[in-house]
C-alpha cells in the first residue's frame, strides 16, 4: 500500500512537483467495513506534512 501510494504521489501531475516521499501510514476505522487512512509525507525540505486518503 505505501508502495502504491508513493507512486501515485509522484505521478500525479498536481502532487509531483512536491517531491512527497511516504513516511508512515495508518488506518482508523471508521464502521463496518469503512477505513479512513491517513499518511505522513516528507518534503524534499524535509517538512512533514499529513495527507488524508
């Protein structure tokens, strides 16, 4: 999964340009079969920075 979604950071045109690089993911569940996740991504300046999926 973290594999994919760094793919998809870095081919996404309007994610790209940030050069977000994946550094932890996590799954909260929501209800039922419902999962909201969420990652923490570093700048190439090191900034980290929560991205919600």
């Amino acid at each position: 999964m973290k594999d994919d979604l760094q793919s998809y950071l870095q081919r996404d045109s309007k994610r790209s340009e940030y050069w977000l690089q994946v550094m932890e993911l996590s799954l909260v569940h929501a209800s039922g079969n419902e999962y909201k996740g969420f990652a923490t991504a570093r700048t190439r300046r090191h900034a980290k920075h929560k991205v919600g999926f």
